[in-house]
C-alpha cells in the first residue's frame, strides 16, 4: 500500500473540521473542542498525516497527555495506524526517562531515585514542628504541597495564596511553611537524592533551561509536541512544555475547557485559552460534532453547560449530536439512598437483561464513599461490578503473581531469542528515553497460547475449579488472558515484554480492565470515558455542588467548577442516561435534601400533573407530586404506603382476592422455609404485586421491594398466581 493510498485512507475517517486540524501545516495548531467530538481520533491522524507524508521524523515526535491510561491508548492507536515510533507518554513518564537520560550531564554522580511515598517525609517534618497529625490530615498536607509545586508557589509564598486561591490550609499557615520545606529539605540525603513526581517535572525544565548543551541535544531529538487534554495542563507542566519548546512553535494543542474538572490540582484552561493570543498565527479549530452519544444525551448536557459562566463558559460550544435517537435521559427521586441504591440495581439488573453487557453500564458518583451503599445493592442483587480506584484488579494477590508469572516468561523469551540471535537489543527498561523495536515478533495467537502456559504454574487450570475464591481467582486469571488478547490484537506485533509494560502501565493507572462487571467510579475518575448506560446517582445539592464548594468568596469559580464535573458525568454516556437523588440519606428519615440546582428547570415532569400510577416508594412518579398518593395526592408517610405508592385508603385497590392467594402462598413458605413471613415477603410488597399485577420477569423487577434476586427465587411462583388469578 502506498503511502498516499494509506493516507487516504485514515483522512477519510474525518469529518470536515477534524481534517482540517489533522492536515493543518507544522506549526502552532489550537483544536477546542466539545466532549466526544473525536479530539484523540484527531490528533492521532494528525500525527499520522505528518508521518506518513514525510513532514516529519516520526523520532522526532513527542506527544503527552495526563494518566497512563490515556497514553496507552494513544500510543496503541498510533501502532494502528502504522507509526509505533512516536513517543505518546505521560507528562512524568516523559520526564522522567529525560532525566534519566540527562541527570550524569546535569548534577554529576549523586544517584537519584523517585520516591516511592511522600507519607514518611512529610510525618517526619510535621513532628519536627511540632504538629501532631493522623492519617487525613497528612494526606491533606501533601495535597497541599502537590498543589503548591504544581502550581510554582515556593514554600515561603503559599500563605499569600490561601486565600484568593481558595485553598484549605489544613494547619497554621506558618507552620505549613515549615512542614513543607522540611520535606523538601529532607530528600536530599547522603545516600543521593530523592525526587518526588513534581520533581521530575521541576528538575528537567531547570536543566533545559540552564544548560544549553542539555537543551541542544533535546530540541535536536524532538521537534514536534502534541498535548490531548490540554485544558489540565498546570503551571509547572507549561514550564516544562515551554522549555522543550524553546523559541520553536511546532505545537498541537487539544482540550475543552469547559471539562476542566482538575483547578484543585492547580490545572488551568487558561493557556488553552489563550492559546491564540500567544500564537496569533496559529490555526484554530472547533471540533462541535458529538460521535459519542445520542441527541438525547447531547441536549441535556447542552442545557446543563449552557448555564455555565466565567471564562470557560464563553469557550462552549453547542454540541451536535451525531448518533441515532435514543432514549430520554431519566431522572428519578428516590426516598433515600437505599431506595436509590435498589432502584438502581433493579434497572441495572433490567437492562442486563435486555442485553446490555454489564461492562457497557457504569454508576458513577460525587465522592468515592457513594459508592459503599451502590456496592451494597449490587451484592444483593447479585450483579458484578468493579470499583474504579478501590481495590482495583491489579492489586489482588493471583493477578501481581499472574504478571510475576509474566514477567519471568519474558525473561526466558528474551534469553531464547538472544541465544537463537532472533532478538534485538536487550531494553533493560520500559520507561526509556526512546523506544525500542525488535525482530522476531510472535502472532497475537501464539503470544495468547504464551500468556496462557505462564499462568498455568499459578492456577490457571484448563477447566473451573471448585470453591468460591479458587473460582474467583481463576476467572481474574481468565481475565488476565482475555486482556493480553485484547492488547495483541489491538497492537499485532506485541511480544511478551512488551504486553508486560503495557500491563505494568494499566496496573500503574490503577485502571482495571473491564472483565465483566459494572463500573462504579467518581465522575473525576470516569473523564475521557465512554458507556452505553450512565447512571449518576446522588445528584443533591451539597454533594453536587460539593458541600465545600459552596464556602467562602470564590464559591462562584468553585459552583462552575462542579457543573463542569456534572457536565463530564453527562457526557459519558452513549444512550442510557439515568439521573437519580434522594430525599433522605437513610430509609425512614427526614426529606430534607434538595435536587441539585444544576437540574432546575430540566427535569420534564416537574411541575406537571400527569400520573403514571401505582409507583411507590424510591420510584419516580412520572408527572405526579413527590411522594404522594397516585389516587388522591395524600401526602404519604409511612415506608409502607411508600412502596404502594398509595395513602392508606387507597391502599388496598388492588384486587383482594389476588391478596389472598399471594398471603396463603407466602404463608406456606416461610412455613416450609421456617422463617416469619415478611423475611419471604413484606406485606406492602404483596399488595404492591397485587396493584400491578405483572405479567413477566420484567414486569415484576419493577414492582418496589422486588429486586433480582426475589424474581430468581420467586419469581415463578408469583407470576403463576397472578396468571392463573387473571
Ligand atoms: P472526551 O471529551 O470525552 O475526551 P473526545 O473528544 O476525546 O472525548 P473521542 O474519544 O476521540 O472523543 O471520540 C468519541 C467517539 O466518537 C469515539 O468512539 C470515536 O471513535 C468516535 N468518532 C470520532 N470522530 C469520528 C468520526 N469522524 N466519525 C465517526 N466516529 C467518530
Ligand atoms: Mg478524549
């Protein structure tokens, strides 16, 4: 294939505007950009496009973006497209391989190492001052600190930025002064020096900066810089980028500003922003097109971000959605959370059944603690899921031995190859200042079959085993393999040691695959994300806005900063879009929670009279009051009247010989079972199947109190009644 041939191709993947921003010459290129409008699809066929027509060296490129994950996956679409050489790192990836490489010329002999936990350093220093600290506060000191090195804030200078940067100095200002230069202080020792992430970042832009025979050499090796995400970039990381630039200007920028979720961090959207102004030549080009999600979903986050106000807001677009119609996005008020939670499972548990694959479904939350009562639900549910950023898939036990395993495969390869003289050079390490290449390539196939034996020695038997964790641990295995066949068929030519270091770099991201279940994650974790069902869940004032955004004389800055957040949680979603809230925390509580004021005025049924009937307790009623009764509007109190969704007069509507027959069955149960009769089935439950009336598994999933796992174990028996009753 030629190459004009092979540019064809990929150029016609674009619509007008990304093509433009993929051919555009070298130079400074600006790409502003709404969520799902194809930024990663655009920059890879930028660079591919330089490549390809022999603009440039494919050595001479650097590309960067902020988690592994999204280096990753930009450096497998690149191998996809046929230019592997290009360097696609993270910001300290980067950094940290250039150091590396530079550090002899630049401080001598003194070895350096990066430093595997700041907690030590910083514990040490608060008890030198004299600050009694525990766990929290010590983390919320070394935010502070990250913060502050982020955002060029020497030591000396943070108190004066506590107050219009909003920060939240967990001690006396003065004595943070001193915890944080007796941290620094205390990474220089005599056994060589220690460099914390910020470090790295710190420690290249001084050395490319001062020394000119450093800077020489760099710029000669890159020429030509990519940034996706751009909208996250923070000072410090503008330094480093700015002094790998030098006075050149071959830069391609890439971000939406109105995605700026990280300003905590001290990311900024300010040199997005005025990208033009500081390349007043550069082209620039608005990406508006959403391929991501479907019309519905589009609109709702249109209304959402159109609200928006300060500078980000006035660099929004109005999407368009490109996908077929779908669903309306559907919002839903619950009693309290456990009604949330349930309510949640159930239509998870629906759209399961439906078909839609569990790994295609995500709950995403405000805070990390929300997750708890999901997780709750979806145990008894029985549905699967993983949480993102908990204990993730790469911290259990059978899966670091799994990649031990791995590694020591690799090891053995590496030495055959060596000894057959198949092999190329040996890459002592991953991360390095360039890539390497090698000959003698397994077949995605045979390297499956190679991962495969590597894990027999730690349990990956031929068939399933008996016992639950002995299972358990063999389908993560299972999933370990389905991965490395995911990652060589995405990147044909991947050997052993190359599938380890992009297994190192996920386990690294903390990003687990998605084996088979639900995601759960913060809407922080879920940026640049994609599933055909979204649920958000918590959607109250307090929790989103957080509570402490509300605070102080920046609170305006903070509240557009957390609309952005809802903004992002919208946009994840390709058809499903379920927004819920609840009215109490606990089941039984006072309904004193207010619906997040990002919604008012978008939920359709408020206001409107219309009723759907006969829904209770943590169901929406679509049009009718908020928990009222559906035949007369009665306000209802009791957990019972609830789940009716009915005021105690109306209570016993449905059908009561149908009562009956539903009690004797439940009777005889819990009898044959030895158990009281509620633990089978609560009374309001019965008369709430004998309102409803349910004609299918479906039908009954949606009656209030039934989850999953009633229909599985009752399920028939009750639609057999219902049946033979009508
Ligand atoms: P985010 O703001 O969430 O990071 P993004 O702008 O980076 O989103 P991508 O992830 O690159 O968006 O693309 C979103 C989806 O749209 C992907 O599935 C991508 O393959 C698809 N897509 C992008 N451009 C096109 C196009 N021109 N034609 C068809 N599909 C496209
Ligand atoms: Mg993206």
């Amino acid at each position: 294939m030629t190459t004009s041939r092979l540019n064809q191709l990929r150029l016609d993947a674009l619509d007008p505007e990304q093509l433009r921003a993929a051919t555009a010459p070298r130079g400074p290129v600006a790409i502003i950009a709404g969520a799902g409008t194809g930024k990663t699809r655009t920059i890879t066929h930028r660079i591919a496009h330089l490549v390809s027509g022999g603009f440039v060296n494919p050595d001479h490129v650097l590309a960067v973006t902020f988690t592994t994950r999204a280096a990753a996956e930009l450096r497998e679409r690149l191998t996809m497209m046929g230019v592997a050489r290009v360097q696609a790192k993270t910001f300290h990836a980067a950094a940290r391989g250039q150091l590396r490489y530079f550090w002899p010329r630049i401080v001598g002999d003194t070895p350096w190492q990066l430093l595997d936990s700041k907690f030590p350093l910083v514990a040490r220093a608060c008890r030198a001052v004299g600050v009694a600290t525990d766990k929290t506060t010590l983390s919320d000191l070394l935010g502070e600190i990250e913060w502050a090195k982020s955002s060029l804030i020497a030591p000396e200078d943070y108190p004066a930025h506590i107050v219009p940067d909003r920060r939240d100095c967990p001690v006396d200002p003065e004595q943070f002064v001193r915890i944080f230069e007796g941290y620094e202080n205390s990474k220089v020792t005599s056994d060589g020096v220690y460099l914390d992430f910020d470090d790295l970042l710190q420690s290249m832009a001084g050395a490319l900066e001062a020394e000119a025979g450093v800077a020489d050499e760099f710029r000669s090796r890159y020429r030509t810089f990519v940034v996706d995400e751009y909208q996250d970039v923070t000072p410090l990381q503008q330094r480093l980028l700015d002094a790998w630039l030098g006075d050149r200007d071959d830069i391609t920028v890439v971000g939406d500003a109105n995605q700026t979720i990280y300003s905590f961090n001290g990311a900024t959207p300010d040199h997005l922003l005025g990208f033009s102004t500081r390349y007043p030549e550069a082209t620039t080009v608005r990406l508006f097109r959403d391929y991501r999600s479907t019309p519905q979903v589009v609109d709702l986050a249109n209304k959402v971000i159109g609200r928006a106000t300060g500078r980000a807001a006035g660099s929004r677009l109005q999407l368009e959605g490109q996908r077929p119609a779908g669903p309306a996005p559907e919002f839903t008020e619950y009693t309290d959370e456990t009604a949330e939670a349930t309510g949640v499972a159930e239509k998870i548990a629906a759209l399961v059944a439906g078909g839609t694959p569990p790994s295609e479904i995500a709950v995403l939350y405000r805070i990390n603690a929300q997750s708890a009562v999901i997780e709750y639900a979806l145990d008894a549910a029985g549905i699967s899921y993983q949480v993102k950023g908990g204990e993730g898939f790469f911290q259990r036990p059978e899966i670091r031995q799994g990649v031990n395993a791995l590694a020591q495969a690799a090891r053995r390869l590496r030495g055959r190859a060596r000894a057959d003289g198949t092999g190329a050079a040996d890459e002592s390490d991953g991360g390095a200042w360039s890539g390497g290449t090698a000959a003698g390539r397994p077949t995605p196939e045979q390297l499956v079959n190679q991962v495969r034996a590597a894990l027999v020695p730690v349990g990956l038997t031929p068939t399933e085993p008996a016992g639950a964790q002995e299972r358990a641990r063999w389908q993560s295995l299972g999933a370990l393999v389905d991965l490395a066949e995911e990652l060589s068929t995405a990147t044909p030519g991947l050997d052993m040691t190359d599938l380890l270091g992009l297994l190192r770099e996920r386990a690294q991201s903390k990003n687990p695959p998605k084996v088979e279940g639900v995601t759960l994650a913060s809407i922080h974790a879920a940026k640049g994300l994609e599933w055909d069902a979204v649920f958000l869940v918590g959607l109250v004032d307090g929790t989103v806005p957080i509570r402490h955004a509300l605070k102080g004389s920046h609170a305006g800055d903070a509240v557009e900063e957390e609309r952005r957040l809802l903004y992002v949680g919208l946009t994840r979603a390709r058809e499903v879009l379920e927004l819920s809230w609840s009215q109490a925390r606990q089941p039984g509580g006072k309904a004193t929670r207010r619906r997040t004021r990002f919604l008012d005025g978008l939920v359709p049924w408020e206001g409107s009279e219309t009723d759907a009937g006969g829904s209770g307790a943590g169901k929406k009623v679509r049009g009718a009051p908020k928990n009222a009764c559906a035949v007369c509007g009665a306000r209802l109190t009791t957990p019972e009247q609830r789940i009716l969704g009915r005021c105690d007069a109306h209570a016993d509507d449905g059908d009561q010989v149908l009562v009956t027959e539903l009690r004797s069955w439940r009777t005889a149960l819990a009898r044959e079972r030895d158990v009281p009769a509620y633990v089978v089935m609560s009374d309001a439950t019965l008369k709430a199947v004998a309102l409803k009336a349910p004609t299918s598994a479906h039908e009954l999933l949606r009656v209030p109190g039934i989850g999953p796992a009633k229909v599985e174990q009752f399920g028939e028996d009750i639609l057999g009644i219902v049946k033979n009753y009508s």
